[in-house]
C-alpha cells in the first residue's frame, strides 16, 4: 500500500504541474465550460486511448501517457465546476485554482485508499486497455445522468464517477511508468 501511496502521488504531481502550466499560459477560460463540455472533452480523450490501444498505425505523434492527464485533469475541472458553479467568464487565479485542484484531489485521494484498502488493490492485475474501458463506461454513465439532468434513482452522482475516473486514469499511468521502467 505505502508503494500505491508514493506511485500515486508522483503521478498526480506531475498531472498538477501541467494543470498550473497551463493555468499560466491560459488563465482560466475552463470555468466557463459546462459540464458536457467537460465530459465530452474526457470522452474524446479516452476514445483516443482506446484508438491508440486497438490501432497498428498512430497519426499524431502523442501517447497514452498525455491523454490519461487530461482525463484526470478534465475530471478535477469538472469537479470544480460542480463545486462553484459556472463562470461566466473566468474567475480564478492560479493559487485559488490550484486550492481547488488540491481539495478535489485529497477527496479523491482518500477514496483511493479507502477502496484499495477494500479491493485489495486489484487495479494491480488489471490491463491498461481494462482501465480505459471503465473510464469510458463512466462517462456513458455520466452522460446519462447529464440527460436526466441530474437526477438518479439509485445510482451515485456525476461526482462519485469523476471521482473514479481521476483513480483509473492515475493507475494506468502508473502501468505505463512502470512499462517505461521495464
């Protein structure tokens, strides 16, 4: 577990470090995004995973590795989204952006050991290809309860999936750091 720990939070340490880049080079014009917007944007991306993963041939010159952060940070966005609301126009500095992304991750972070701890950390065993195909249910899932605006009858919210996507996307980057280690 103290492995996952340290794997974990390296991973998310650098997803952080582009979220700030960006947030400098940007500002942050995210926060007028609605949340389909959001989700359509993790969509697209975990749909290029899924084309990298069954196709021989690569057009663009970008890899997985690139593609799973901007799942986990769409997600934190997103996150942040429900949590503040939309912006008209964008609203945030990079510290108070950063905060934000911070608080959202430590949720997500706990939740993380709180399931490991559970599940055994079964994500372990399980293929990259396995982990973007959960990410891609999760966001089916989110768009439906998009369409029901919101409301489910017994199922967990938009969050609880968001949530779950970040921890996906975190374990197969660290799938792939451990392939590049290999």
């Amino acid at each position: 577990m103290e492995l996952t720990r340290k794997e974990y939070q390296a991973i998310v340490l650098k997803c952080r470090e582009l979220f700030e880049k960006k947030m400098k080079d940007y500002g942050a014009a995210w926060r007028i995004l609605r949340l389909p917007s959001l989700t359509d944007q993790i969509f697209i991306k975990a749909q290029r995973i899924r084309s990298l993963q069954t196709n021989t041939i690569q057009k663009v010159d970008e890899g997985q590795e690139s593609e799973f952060i901007g799942i986990v940070n769409y997600s934190l966005m997103a996150l942040i989204q429900i949590d503040k609301g939309i912006a008209e126009q964008p609203d945030l500095d990079v510290d108070q952006a950063l905060q934000l992304y911070d608080k959202h991750q430590e949720i997500i972070f706990e939740l993380m050991l709180n399931k490991n701890h559970d599940y055994g950390e079964a994500w372990r065993e399980m293929r990259i290809s396995s982990l973007t195909d959960l990410i891609l249910q999760k966001l089916l899932r989110v768009k439906q309860i998009e369409e029901n605006q919101g409301k489910t009858i017994v199922s967990e919210g938009i969050d609880a999936n968001y949530h779950d996507m970040v921890n996906y996307a975190v374990f197969a980057l660290i799938h792939l750091s451990s392939e590049k280690e290999k």
